[in-house]
C-alpha cells in the first residue's frame, strides 16, 4: 500500500477539514483495514514500513502516530521498529507516537516508554481500548500545542515584554502604567532578579519621554572614585586621564529618563551633589563652572531597606524623600502564584528556538520541583537554570536534574530514576510514565480554563466527578475559586 493512502469513515462527501490526522505504520493489510474503520474521527494515513512514514510525516504532518514494532525488514524482532520510532521523535518531537506490538510486549514496553512513547498496547488491541488510547494522546497533542501559544502569547499585562499572571504583579504593571504619564521619581523597591530594569524602561516607554533616551546607571557596579565623573561628566584635564571633555549619565539622559539601579549603593559623599540636582535640575562637570539645566526623569530601584538606612545615617533621609516621590513594591517570584512554570514554559519555548533543540516540556519531576523551590534569584535564576537546562538535557523532556533542582520528598517525580530491566519496579516504571502524562494533561487543561473545574472536564472529555477521582489518585488539590466560593456545578 502507498505512503499516505488515506480512509475517512462518515457519510458520503463529508468534509476532512478539522479531522486530526492519524498516521498507522503496520505492514498488516488485515490490521490496516480494522485500523481503517475503527477512527471515523480522525484521517487514518497508512505507512508500510520506515520509507513511507517518514514520506507521509513530512507531507501530512499527522498530529499522533500509531506504530507496529514488527515492521519489515525485521518482521520478527523490532529492530526496524524502534528505528522508526526514532526517526518520528527526530522529525517531530511533539507528536505523540502509541506502540502496538505482541514482540516481548513487557520488555518493549518499557523500552518504547523510554524512548518517548506516548503509551503501549498489547496486540491483539481491543479497538475500544486503543481508540481511548488514541483520543487521549490527541488531547494531549492539543493542550501541548495550546500551551506552546499560550508561552509564545502569554497573559497580556500592561507592561510589554513582562509576563505574569499573578494578581499582584499584574496590579504592579497597572500602577506603572498610570505613573508612565506623569514625571514624578519613583523608586522600585524588589529583590535582585525579579525585574526592576524592565519596569524602568516601562515607565520609560508608556509616557511622553519615550522618543528620547533612556540612560541606566548601576550604582553598585563602579568605583566610587569614577562614579561621580560617570554621573555628573567632566571637563578636559579635570583629573589625570582627562584627556576630553565628557558628559555625564545625567547629561546623556537629558529629556528622558535616568535609571539609578541599586541606588542603596549610592557613596554619602555623592549623595549630597545628586539631592542638588534632583532639587534643582542643574548640573555641574568635574573640572567645570558652568551650571547645565536638564530636564531628566529620576526612576531609582534598591533592594534594600533605605528608610532603615536612613535611619541609621547610612543613607540621606532628605536624598530618600526626593527620590520616594511613589514608591513601587515587586513581589518576589515565590509571592506570584503561578508565575514560575507560566515564565519556565515561555522560556523554555524561547530557549528551544535560539538553540535549535526540539523539546516538547517539562515532566514531572520538574514540575514539583520548579513549584517547590523558593527562587532567591528570582526571574532572572529562573531563566539562567531553564537556559542552562535547555542547552545540555539529552532528551526531549526538561527535569528536575537538568535544571539542578531537588524533587520534593514523596513527590511522584522522585521516581524519575528507573529500577534495574526485568526487576519488580519496572511496571510501576511505566505506570508512572503513563500517569506523568496524565497528570500533565490534567495541568494544562487546568491552565488554559483558568483553574475552572467544570472546564477543565470538558477539555478531558470526561465527567466532573471522573476529574475530581484522577486530582485524588494523582495527590492534587483542586484549583481554589477567586473570592473562597465554591464553582457551580
């Protein structure tokens, strides 16, 4: 039979558009008959062996495979058959591929488990069984895909470029879009990490000053001896290695904004030459006499509790008032509920295309143990771990061990690592795999209906009741509803 040959069931002329297609690779003519007539929803493609399927993967893009590892030239072993496995991994990673064979099912199961199978079936299939299989592997292929918009596309807030979708920092973004239209100082108050800059040149960009410069100064990365001519400028021969006359940070940022990161780092003995310039506007260059108006926007950012400091004469308490005109709190990443897989997923999308690696997620293990961690670097610790992560795994799937995380203690993740082959584990070895893959649908179909049980179900296909037992059999807590109320049935 030809690659490709395609079988619809319904009636006469009915259109193929929206089927989902599926690709059965089977040299079995009587199996490709009962294969044919057993998915009316779906465009059965039919391969014959290796050649044709990579043919038809690369024509029809089919969205879920169902494979025979008995496929000739190796009718009898499964050689051919774990070659051609490969071979869909490689040219389509996130197409979820179901295995049907009777060769040493036990042994080829956990093998093709391993090798990234979606599930396994024993021949002889019972068609019902492999038609749930089947469905299941197309809802996942769905939600996966959904998920990938969702992390190219992600929440809007009113910040460009800054994802979220936690309440909190969402009510952080609005409060600095409204301060974007008015010139008043605003001082950025967040651990180091979780975005201080990129709210800045939000400030920035949402109001009148964003055709002009945007000028970023980090308080705590230069000298104090140079960090006076950085900020204020100097004139020629003004200190040995003057050898031209150079505008200051505050000079350069003239018309727009000037970003003082790490302002707590500020020296005492500059502190009094910047109250000036923030009280008056004018400012003079090392070695120079002539007062120079600028018309600049101060936005500041610490990590550290300056009203302490001032307290404690460590910093200007006047300098801290001018600098205080609105002060604006960032919750750090463990505070924004949700935020730490939404930003992992983004930047694992972002990281698979800069580096050209076809990865399809994170499993389990990583899941719990991006959820589990507390985040002291916050955003930026994140991106650098998943970075990392997407740049050395082996697999198509991130875990816990290449982002370098711990797995909660009895999380089932913790399983990741299998027993030996042949040994009393090796089923639960892919019971757990088939149930990791549950347990992730059943996640981002929690994702995408926004925590909303009744939603969630009809994503899955199944009853209220049938979610409620699999959030029970998987150890997982029901979404809580905005406001405590429970959501109506």
């Amino acid at each position: 039979m030809s690659a490709g040959t395609e079988t619809m069931r319904g009636a006469p002329g009915e259109a193929r558009a929206g089927k989902p297609k599926l690709l059965v690779i089977e040299d079995d003519p009587g199996l490709c008959a009962q294969y044919r007539w057993s998915f009316p929803n779906c465009r059965v493609l039919i391969a014959g062996d290796r050649r044709q399927a990579e043919a038809a993967l690369r024509r029809e893009k089919p969205s879920v495979a169902l494979l025979d590892l008995g496929l000739p030239p190796d009718a009898e072993g499964v050689s051919e058959g774990f070659a051609t496995l490969e071979m869909l991994h490689q040219l389509s990673p996130e197409m979820p591929v179901v295995v049907a064979s009777g060769q040493g099912q036990r042994e080829n199961a956990l093998r093709a488990i391993s090798l990234g199978a979606y599930d396994f079936c024993e021949k002889p299939v019972d068609p019902g069984v492999l038609r749930t299989v089947v469905d299941r592997a197309l809802r996942l292929r769905e939600l996966e895909e959904e998920n990938r918009r969702l992390a190219a596309a992600p929440r809007p807030s009113p910040i460009q470029g800054l994802i979220t979708a936690d309440e909190g920092m969402l009510k952080v973004c609005r409060t600095v879009e409204r301060l974007g239209s008015v010139s008043i100082p605003v001082l950025l108050l967040g651990e180091s990490g979780t975005g201080k800059e990129a709210l800045a040149r939000a400030l920035h960009e949402l109001g009148p000053r964003a055709g002009k410069s945007f000028v970023a100064l980090n308080c705590a990365a230069i000298p104090e001896t140079l960090l006076e001519s950085e900020l204020f400028g100097h004139e020629r021969g003004a200190f040995t290695g003057a050898v031209k006359q150079t505008p200051g940070k505050i000079e350069m940022a003239h018309g727009g904004t000037l970003f003082l990161d790490e302002i707590g780092e500020m020296p005492l003995s500059l502190q009094p030459k910047l109250l000036r310039f923030l009280q008056d506007q004018v400012v003079e260059r090392i070695g120079g006499r002539t007062p120079i108006k600028v018309d600049v926007r101060v936005v500041s950012a610490t990590n550290q509790p300056l009203e302490e400091q001032a307290e404690r004469g460590a910093f200007r308490g006047d300098l801290l008032h001018r600098l205080n005109g609105v002060p604006v709190r960032i919750p750090p990443l463990r505070e924004r509920e949700g935020d730490a897989m939404l930003l992992a997923r983004w930047f694992l999308a972002r990281f698979a295309r800069e580096f050209s690696r076809r990865l399809r997620g994170f499993d389990e293990s990583a899941v719990a143990a991006i959820a589990a961690h507390r985040w002291p670097g916050n955003v930026r610790e994140l991106e650098n771990r998943v970075r990392r992560a997407a740049l050395m795994t082996e697999g198509p799937m991130i875990g816990a061990d290449d982002l370098e995380l711990a797995v909660p203690a009895g999380d089932p993740g913790a399983r990741r690592g299998a027993a030996p082959a042949g040994g009393e584990d090796d089923d639960m070895t892919l019971r757990t795999a088939r149930a990791r893959a549950e347990r992730d649908a059943i996640d981002r179909a929690l994702a995408r209906s926004s925590g909303s049980l009744s939603a969630a179900a009809r994503l899955l296909a199944i009853s209220r009741p049938t979610l409620y037992g699999l959030l029970d059999a998987h150890g997982m807590s029901p979404p809580r509803q905005a406001g405590g109320a429970n959501e109506p049935e």
